[in-house]
C-alpha cells in the first residue's frame, strides 16, 4: 500500500513538473511574441514618422516654389488669366425655361401613356372568341 502511495505521489510529482515545464514555454513563447509585436509596432510607428517627414519637406517645397513664382510675379507684367464674366442670372427668364422643361415632360409623359394605351387596345382579350 505504501509503495503504491509512493509511486502515485512520484508520478503526481513528475507530473506537476511536467505542467511547470509546459508552462513556463507558454509563458516564454508569450514573452516573445510580445517583444515581437513591440519590435513591430515600433517599426510601423517609424515608418510613419519618416512618411509625414517626407510629407512635410514635399509641401514645404511647394510652398517654397509658390513663394517664389508669387514673388517674380510681382515684378514682371501679370500673367494671369481672367475667366471670362459669366451672364447674370435672370429670374424672369429661369422661370421661364422651367416652364418650358416642365411642359416638355408632360407632353412626353402623355406621348408615352398614350402608347401604352395603344398597346393595351392591341392585345385581345383571353374571352374574346377567334376570328
């Protein structure tokens, strides 16, 4: 009886041991996949704030050119171009095109009931007897 309370506590023993084990892997397999993800976050995070400095140095070039045209500009015969003045726009005669658009739809709104009408007319009716 002793010897098998023995084995079953030897057992129990390697066992708990054997768990130990598995879970210190867990948690250094854990431990490495954090420091992966930080190694990883902070290489995005890099590569963001070099994308938004070569952002900023772009537009900063531009706005550099821009500067510069406006200044030479200022000094030398205006090169800009006027659009030309756009007609003012008239009520009377706004209303008057909607009145017309509007009668045009109703006019096309009847040609096409009107159609369907004629279709309607075409077909005979299923009582109607053969001729």
């Amino acid at each position: 009886m002793r010897k098998a309370l023995c084995i079953s506590v030897c057992l129990a023993a390697l066992g708990g041991a054997a768990d130990a084990q598995t879970l210190r892997d867990i948690q250094a397999r854990n431990a490495a996949a954090q420091a992966l993800e930080d190694a990883r976050r902070d290489l995005l995070a890099s590569q963001i704030d070099a994308s938004n400095a070569q952002e900023r140095a772009r537009t900063e070039s531009l706005l550099r050119g821009l500067e510069q045209q406006r200044g030479s500009s200022t000094f030398n015969a205006p090169s800009i171009v006027v659009p030309p003045a756009r007609p003012v726009d008239d009520p009377t005669r706004r209303e008057a095109d909607r009145a017309s658009a509007m009668s045009r739809m109703d006019q096309l709104t009847q040609d096409a009931l009107a159609q369907s009408n004629a279709r309607m007319r075409a077909i005979r009716p299923a009582s109607e007897p053969k001729r």
